[in-house]
C-alpha cells in the first residue's frame, strides 16, 4: 500500500502512461494538472497511472481503521474531481477513472500461472 513497485513497473512495460503517482514521491496538483493539459493539447487524451498510497496528502481520510492501519482516501476519485474542475475552467474536456482492481481480480488463471503458482 505504501509502494508504487506495481504501478511504476506496469507503466514503464506499457508505455502508454503519461504521468504516474506513487507514494514515495509527493506531487503538486496545480504541476499535475498543467501537465495533464499540455498531454491533451498535444496528444488529445492522457493516462495517469496511481499507485493506492499515491497523494494522501489531497485526499487523506486521516483516520485508521481497526487494526491501526491509516485509511487512505480514494485518490482516483480525487483527482477525477479535481482534474475535471481545472479541465472545465481551461481547456475543456473530461476524465474517466476506472479503478482496475475487481479487473485484475476477475481474470481466470493462464497455464503459465497455474505452473508458476505449483512450483
């Protein structure tokens, strides 16, 4: 929860991934937002992979749950919200965020996993 290992290693071996937020590195919204928008003014879309942890520090919950652990607020939500205000009032447009985590979960085992997990 608090790396982005996962996150850094599936942009870097997808390329696509125009910005990538990861606990160990804070980040500055307005610099997000600015770069999110020189990417659609040259590109016309962008992707920003997030790691869990990524930017608690705009969306912290501040709580812990039973077991002491802190609760992390949703930061794809947040910066869903927050990127789509900056977007409505520049340049216009709008985000999708698709939270991959039922995804990942819901695809059935290859042979190859099955043969890594026997060993």
């Amino acid at each position: 929860r608090d790396s982005g290992f996962v996150a850094r290693n599936a942009a870097l071996s997808a390329s696509l991934a125009d910005a990538v937020l990861i606990p160990e590195v804070e980040f500055d919204m307005g610099s997000l937002c600015t770069h999110i928008e020189r990417r659609l003014e040259r590109k016309g879309h962008a992707v920003i992979v997030v790691a869990e942890g990524a930017g608690q520090a705009h969306c912290s919950t501040k709580g812990e749950d039973d077991t002491g652990h802190t609760k992390y607020g949703n930061i794809g939500e947040c910066l869903k919200d927050r990127i789509n205000a900056y977007l409505k009032e520049t340049v216009g447009g709008r985000t999708f965020y698709i939270d991959p985590s039922y995804i990942i979960r819901s695809v059935p085992a290859t042979p190859n996993d099955n043969l890594f997990c026997t060993r």
